[in-house]
C-alpha cells in the first residue's frame, strides 16, 4: 500500500511540476514577446502580422466548426464546445500545414525565376 500511494503521490507531484514549467515558460515566452515589440516595433510587424494569421484562423475555424456530436464522440462522453474546439484545431492545422507548403513552393519558384535573370 504504501509503494503505490508513493507511486501515485510521486506522478502527481511531477505533473504539477511540469504544468508549473509550462506556465513559467510561456509567461517568459511572452515577457520577451512584448519586450522584442516594444524596442523594435518596425522589425516586429511580421511576427505581428503572422500572430493576427494565426488568430484568425483559429476564430474562423472555430465560427464554422460544427458543435454536433457524433456516435463516437458521444460514445467518448465529448461535449459540444469541445467538438468545436477540435474542429477549430483540424482547420488551424490546415491552414498552417497549406500555408506553410504554398510558401516553399512559392519561394523555391521565385528562386528559380529569379536565378534565370
């Protein structure tokens, strides 16, 4: 009894450490953030620019994700609003994943036009 209550007692712990560092990370994370934006705004626009991207693409897939629950996510005891949020994720993840390969294309065509000059 006493090895599993150390067992469990031990597992907690390292979680609560790990969501600790998680919080502490993201807090420096966004420190830095607003410092980087605030002594150089004209170089931070980009990274603005790509935030306000990723915000909107986030709100949009969450506006149109669908909250229906389905047999399995009925079956899996899911809500509606967290039907949505995946369904916000999928749609974010698509737009990253289709925006980051139009971007090599784009850019490994526009080397070699570039290059032909």
């Amino acid at each position: 009894m006493k090895e599993r209550f150390f067992h469990t007692t031990g597992l907690d712990i390292s979680l609560y450490l790990t969501y600790l560092l998680l919080v502490v990370s993201v807090a420096a994370m966004l420190f830095f953030l607003g410092w980087r934006v605030k002594a150089n705004f004209r170089k931070s626009k980009g990274l603005l620019i790509g935030i306000s991207v990723l915000i909107f693409c986030v709100l949009v897939g969450y506006l149109t994700a669908s909250s229906e629950l389905s047999s399995i996510a009925v079956r899996l005891r899911e809500t509606p609003t967290s039907v949505k949020w995946i369904g916000a994720g999928l749609f974010s993840f698509y737009c990253v994943f289709f925006g980051t390969f139009a971007a090599i294309v784009f850019t490994l065509l526009y080397t070699a036009f570039k290059n032909k000059r």
